[in-house]
C-alpha cells in the first residue's frame, strides 16, 4: 500500500490536471436527517438526493451506480473539504457498484486484499469504522445484523466479554435485528437502522440496554432505550464513495503527489496549484 503520510490534502502540488475517471457513486451524512440504513437504496436501482447536495447530503448517482467498475475509494470530508481517502482494487473485475450491493449476496469479500492508498490529514479518530483500520472490504456483513460496507483486518474486530450474539460489526449502512429488505421482520429501520457505527464501541454494560455508539443523529429509537441505547458521537464527516475503472498508482516525491487518485478525487474538493 502506497501513503502520501500527513501531508495535509488541500495543500498537494499536482502535476498533472486531468480528470482519470473518478466518479462520485454515492454520498453518507450522518447528521442530514435521513437515515441510510441497510435497505435503504443500497441495493436498489434509484436515484437519491441532487446534484446540488451531492457532497452534503445523503446521494446516489444511479448512472454511475450501473457503471462497471475495478476501483472504489472512500473520502471522508467536510463542507467539501477531505481529511481522509482509502482506495481498493475490487477482486471481480468490471462488475457495477448496484451488483456488488445486490440484496441476495452476504458476506461478500469485495476488495483483493487491503487498499492500496491512503493518505490521512490531520485527526486520526480512533473510533472511525472506515479510516481506522487496514483490511479487506466487506460488502452486505449479515448475520442478524446487516452492514453494507466493513473494513476487516487490523486491528481486529474485539468482543465485549458481556456480548453473546457476537454479531456486532462497525460501518456503513447499518440495520439491526433484521431479517432480509425483502422481508423485514416486525423490528423496523425505524427503531434500528442508522448511518454509521464506531468501530468496535459497542458495549452491553448489564443484563440490558446494549449501549450502540453511533455518529451523528442519522439513526433509530432504539426500541425506545429497552433494548439499545444510541449514543452519539460528533460526525467525523460526509463518506463519500468513489468508482473508477482505472487507477494509476500514485508516485510520491517529497512534497509532490504524483497520479490520478489526487487529482480526480480531491480536484472534486480542493483548488490545487498545477504544475
């Protein structure tokens, strides 16, 4: 895996200003109002907010969802503004993004390997189920529980002692207590869907209410405190996901970022002084 380290994003030299064919899929915000659980859009042929909200909304691009695609990258950012990015390579080639999230498939090791770039600027949140940990992705983890989008590897998901369901993963898209979308069971997003978990900070401090930390306000009651308690943590950003068919690796030179990823993903958030 290639890093350009700690070198703030808005603040790279590029050598280049094309656009390599990064496009914009889809768009999490935690705290718009509307929740992006599990079911909702993920493995469905629909278009979502606008074009105009794209980067501070929950979105999905319906076209760019149907594209076949080798590469997916995860920005997190801020008013348009990226503090993170993690790129995959994905481990079948030139299928679409809607097909990966097709309803029927669980557990789906959907990378080949770890990313193959990142670069982090600034806060390194501890908690954040994407951005802090180095892994495979996993796309539609189900058990009881659904989670669209996994990162597995290091370090690794821990068990609360108390816990014996042992079916709590962290990341994007989340439903508890479900059965399939096709079928909800009588526990409805409603009461235990929300955008985005913390990884591994889910807690069952007694016999009940499970404490389930979650960013943001993007999430269910909870059966009202009976059987989980959301707790909230400020959002650590927008997650927005990217699709290409091609990547260049990036080249790093002292200060200088070399390569696609830089320019046709952050060119999309910051002005860049081109050489």
């Amino acid at each position: 895996m290639l890093s350009t380290g700690m070198l703030p994003l808005c603040f790279v030299t590029i050598v280049t200003s094309e656009n390599l064919g990064w496009h914009l899929a889809m768009n999490l915000n935690p705290d718009d109002g509307h929740v992006m659980h599990y079911c909702e859009g993920w493995g469905q042929n629909v278009a979502m907010g606008t074009p105009q909200t794209a980067f501070s909304k929950d979105f999905i691009d319906k076209n760019v969802r149907l594209m076949p695609v080798n590469y997916i990258a995860i920005v997190r950012h801020t008013n348009r503004v990226p503090s993170a990015i993690k790129v995959w390579k994905f481990k079948e080639p030139s299928k679409s993004l809607l097909d990966r999230f097709d309803d029927t498939l669980t557990n789906v090791a959907a990378s080949d390997g770890s990313e193959i770039f990142s670069h982090i600027a600034g806060t390194q949140h501890p908690n954040d189920p994407i951005f802090s940990v180095t892994g495979t992705l996993i796309f539609n983890k189900r058990r009881d529980n659904g989670v669209r989008i996994v990162v597995e590897g290091d370090p690794p998901f821990t068990w609360h002692p108390s816990d014996t369901f042992q079916d709590r993963s962290s990341g994007l898209g989340v439903l508890l207590a479900m059965d399939t979308c096709r079928t909800p069971q009588d526990f409805s997003a409603e009461i235990w869907g929300h955008d985005i978990s913390q990884f591994n900070v889910f807690r069952k401090d007694g016999p009940s209410p499970h404490r389930y930390y979650v960013q943001g306000s993007d999430h269910g009651t909870g059966g009202n405190g009976l059987y989980i308690t959301y707790t909230r943590v400020p959002p650590y950003g927008n997650y927005a996901i990217y699709v290409s068919n091609t990547f260049l690796l990036p080249l790093v030179r002292s200060n200088v970022v070399i390569g696609q990823i830089v320019t046709g993903l952050l060119g999309k958030f910051c002005k860049f002084s081109l050489e």
